[in-house]
C-alpha cells in the first residue's frame, strides 16, 4: 500500500486552473519547510492529494522530495508529475500544512468510477460542487 500526502491548494479554486499550471510547468514543485520522516514511502508511489473549496477534487504523483540548506533555513522540495488526476470529491476540513494519507483512506480516481448514464456537463457540474 502507497502512503500519500494530503495539502490545501491555496490560491487554487478550480482544477482546470491547477491542470493549465501544471502544464506550463507550475506547481510543480512544492515547497515545504517540515520534511516528512516517511518520504521513502511517499516517494513509492505517493500521490499530493489537493484540497480546493474543502473538498479533495484531484492529486499529483509524487516523484522526489528533497531537502535543501541546513539548519533553520532548510526547505523541503516535493517534485510532482504534471499529470493531474481528478478524484471522487472527498469533504475535508481546513488544516495547515501538510498531512499523511494512508491508501486505505484516500479517494478513488474519478476514472475508475462508474458515472453511468449521467449526461457529462451534469456530472461536470457534479464535480465542481463537490457533490460527486
């Protein structure tokens, strides 16, 4: 079992807008100042779930995470792919920085779910409401 990582997207409110970013090269990396004491196992599959609106709506692959400086001016980089993959919304209350997201724990990929005959622009707008 993966363990992945849970932040807020501040600054972010819609998906679309994190999947233009991340196509020019943005977000890509993301800075923290705590590096996580299970990196490996982040780095073994992890995703960066994203919170937007209170909800989880996509994630990132993890690639690398890497701690730069020393001492108080020491920064952690996690490098993310630029596939974003959106996910079934999951309701999540505000947190600051960063939390562990156990596999178990974490929302379905939106693709592996059945939409079945619901037109797309009604499940589009599903999906931005946080009510799918």
């Amino acid at each position: 079992m993966s363990l992945h990582m849970i932040k807020l997207c501040v600054g972010v409110a819609r998906v679309e807008t994190l999947e233009r970013r991340a196509a020019k090269g943005e977000w890509l990396t993301v800075h923290t100042r705590m590096t996580p004491k299970r990196a490996t196992e982040l780095e073994d599959g992890g995703s960066l779930f994203w919170v937007m609106k209170g909800s989880v709506v996509c994630r990132m692959p993890i690639l690398d995470i890497a701690t730069k400086g020393e001492g108080k001016a020491s920064m952690c980089h996690i490098q993310l792919s630029p596939e974003v993959i959106r996910t079934a919304p999951q309701a999540r209350r505000p947190f600051q920085g960063w939390r562990y997201l156990e596999a178990k724990d974490a929302p379905p990929d939106f693709s592996s779910l059945d939409a079945g005959e619901v037109p797309e622009h009604l499940a589009k707008q599903l999906r931005e409401m946080g009510a799918w």
